[in-house]
C-alpha cells in the first residue's frame, strides 16, 4: 500500500457489482471536503470504466489507481 497519500475515508465494494460501486462513490464523495481523497475497492471489473468515467465527468481528480489480482484500488480526490 502506498503510504504517501493519505486516505481520507475508505469505502469496501468488494462483491458488489454494477453499478452499486459507482453510486456508493458518488454518495461517499459528497459526504468528504474538498481536498480529501476517497479510497474505493472493488473487484467488478465494470467498476475500472464507471470510477474513471466519473472522475472525468464530475471534475474530480483520480490520483491513483491500482489493480492488483481481482481487487481494483482508486483513490479519488475530490476537488469541487
């Protein structure tokens, strides 16, 4: 795990699917401050395309993005 970004609150999608990752990042992301990073896992694959897709599409940043065996790990810090 890296530690030289430090996770602001951690959200555990691991066995759930499409598209419950994404609304339960979007709900998580509204309840952190700009500025702090919401740390997601997930292992459904559909999760990789949805997260990025709402990054970008929401004007948050992506700082990392990990995927190692099944387990996907995005660090998303929420700028507005």
């Amino acid at each position: 795990m890296d530690n030289s970004v430090r996770i602001d609150k951690r959200l555990d999608c691991i066995g759930l699917y499409c598209p419950e990752p994404l609304f339960q990042a979007r709900e998580n992301i509204d309840s952190i401050e700009v500025g702090q990073i919401l740390e997601v896992l997930s292992d459904d694959p559909a999760a990789d395309e949805d997260l990025h897709r709402f990054v970008k599409r929401t004007g948050h940043e992506m700082v990392k993005f990990e995927k190692s065996e099944d387990v996907l790990r995005f660090l998303i810090k929420k700028l507005k």
